[in-house]
C-alpha cells in the first residue's frame, strides 16, 4: 500500500504589496529588491484573517479537488510557524471550521519544510494503520504578523499564504516513491522569532527590544541553501531509482529567486523544469511547496504518470525532499486568490 495526492489547493489573500510600494516604504527601490529576491509583489493577510483562515480556504479547494467532503477526512496536519496562538494547534480551528468531526488534529512547526515534513508524516501515518484512508496536509503562514517592515532584509522576502494537498490510499507504483528530512539544530539561530516562547516569555523588555519580530542571518541561511538544496535534488532521485532526466517537475520552496536561480545552475536544469512563483508571492514560509504545487496543477504543468519532485529548506535548521509519481488529473484551474 502506498500514498498518493487526490486533489490540491491554495488561498492567497486578496491585499497585494507590490516591491514598488515596499521599496519606496524601506527607501531602497523597486530594483534593490528585486536584484535581490526577483519578487515583484507579494500578498498580505487582511486585519480579521488568521492562520487558521488561510489554511481553511485552502483546504475547502483541495477537499473539492479530490472529489471529496470534509466528512471523509480522517487526518489534518498543518505546517506552520505562525500558528493563530501557542495553543490549540492550528489543526484543531481548521478541523471546526471544516466540520471534519472524524478527523485527528495536530500541527507540525519546521518552518519553510514544514509541508513536505507534515506530507511524510502523513503518508507514514496512512501506511501504518489499516483505519485512516484520507489526511489533509496544508501548509499556512501569516508571515505579515511577525515581520518588521523597517527592516529590508526581511520585510521584503516574505508573503502570506496557505496550500493544501488530500493525501489517500493507493496501489504501490503509484504516488510516493521516496522521501528525506534533514535538520541541522546548531544553525537553530540562523532562521528565528527569539522571544514569546518557555525561554523568553512576552514582557515589556521583549516588546520594547523587538524580539517578537521575525530575524534571519541573511548570508549564512542563504549559502546553506545553495548547498542544501541541490543535495535534497540528487539524493531524491538515488532513493527514487531514477535520473534527473526522468523528472517531469521540481517544485522547489519558494525562497528567494536568487537562490532558486543559483540551484537550477548548480543542477544545469533545464529552464521550465523547477516550477517558480516568487515573483508574484514571495516566500509564504510553509505554504510554499503546496502552493506552487497547486499552481503547477492550475498552469497544466503536472501531467500524469510524471515524477515531481518537493523539495524545501527551512529554519531550524531543516530541510525535506519528496518524489512523487503523479497520477492526479493534467488540468487549468481558477486562480486561488480571493477576488
């Protein structure tokens, strides 16, 4: 028995920030930002929209994708590092809004890798016990919450989004063919919101410091991922059995253009072969990997019998891969974005 992909969705938000706009909010331009992340706009959460929204949006277009009720899940795993609070789990506010009552609830925080670590989990859960046949994976950050917009070197990189994905039972040859998780824990520092945890709990020193923002170490993460990434690529397709020649799509997380530029050259990748929508939404941290995968099936860029690959690198540090043998339908969907 094995896992594969029955349906796909993605919800962004309906506020559009172009880099024209921020650009001129940071005083650096348009063109400093996009020499450096190749975004030109990305989407923000609106006032009243949570986390928990965001992947509910994107849930209800997978659910429907697969041809299935929120009745027929058995599993809700979302992957987020910017959960509505630090309890319930996010799962749980999606599973109610759902009305997913046979559902199990439970988050997975590995940050940017948290979808392809929450879409192995899942298989392996599905696997393992005779009982579920369905689980919904989504992936969801509202980045915009935690993000000091003075400070370019972050305020430009980052979106808010949400993907999903219903992951069931199928024959072996079909669906998941291998999969890796990886985690470095002494770059913890690399990738971070330092306070608001057991550690450093919210007070006034912690507000007043700005340590409930989101804060990166811009170069050592990224020549880690130029790194990192290539190397989830070829040890992905070793597992796999296959040739990277034998591969129909990448779709990589969604970065930083540049660095997304960097491992198509390290890997001599053919243009079209990595799927890319950076440009029009930044880095949406988790749901990156699900969202791109969801406009990849809306662009007719997934074509059955093909091999995808997921690959993602995160905080923590943490990085994931998984090879997938599409057999969902070649198909052109709406737009996910609210209008």
């Amino acid at each position: 028995m094995n896992t594969a992909i029955l349906g796909t969705g993605s919800y962004l938000p309906r506020e559009v920030l172009t880099s024209a706009e921020l650009g001129d909010r940071l005083g650096v331009g348009e063109q400093w930002i996009m020499d450096r992340t190749r975004i030109r706009e990305r989407r923000v959460a609106a006032p009243d929209e949570a986390t928990s929204d965001l992947a509910t949006q994107a849930a209800h277009e997978a659910i429907r994708d697969a041809g299935l009720t929120a009745a027929d899940i058995d599993l809700i795993i979302v992957a987020t590092s910017t959960p509505d609070q630090p309890m319930p789990a996010s799962a749980c506010l999606v599973q109610a809004n759902l009305g997913a009552w046979r559902a199990a609830a439970f988050d997975v925080e590995a940050v940017c890798s948290g979808f392809v670590y929450a879409l192995v989990i899942a298989h392996a859960m599905l696997v393992a016990d005779a009982g579920p046949h369905t689980a919904l994976v989504i992936g969801a950050d509202t980045y915009s919450r935690v993000l000091d917009y003075t400070d370019r070197k972050t305020a430009v990189l980052f979106g808010d989004g949400a993907g999903a994905v219903v992951l069931g039972k199928a024959p072996h040859g079909r669906g998941l063919m291998a999969s890796l998780l990886g985690a470095d824990g002494a770059a913890a520092d690399f990738v971070q919101v330092p306070a608001g945890g057991s550690r450093r709990p919210a007070s006034h020193e912690t507000v007043n410091h700005g340590e409930h923002y989101f804060a990166m170490k811009g170069r050592e993460v990224r020549k880690m991922a130029e790194q990192v990434l290539p190397e989830v690529v070829v040890r992905l397709t070793e597992s796999a059995g296959i040739d990277l020649r034998d591969v129909g799509l990448i779709v990589p997380h969604q970065a930083n253009g540049v660095i997304l530029e960097a491992m198509a050259a390290s890997l001599e990748l053919p243009r079209d072969l990595m799927h890319v929508t950076v440009d029009k939404y930044g880095n949406t941290g988790a749901a990156s990997v699900p969202v791109t995968l969801d406009d990849a099936a809306r662009n007719g860029r997934l074509t059955p019998g093909s091999t995808v690959l997921l690959v993602a690198f995160g905080g923590g540090m943490t990085w994931a891969g998984a090879a997938l043998h599409w057999h969902g339908p070649a198909r052109h969907r709406k737009d996910p974005s609210c209008t």
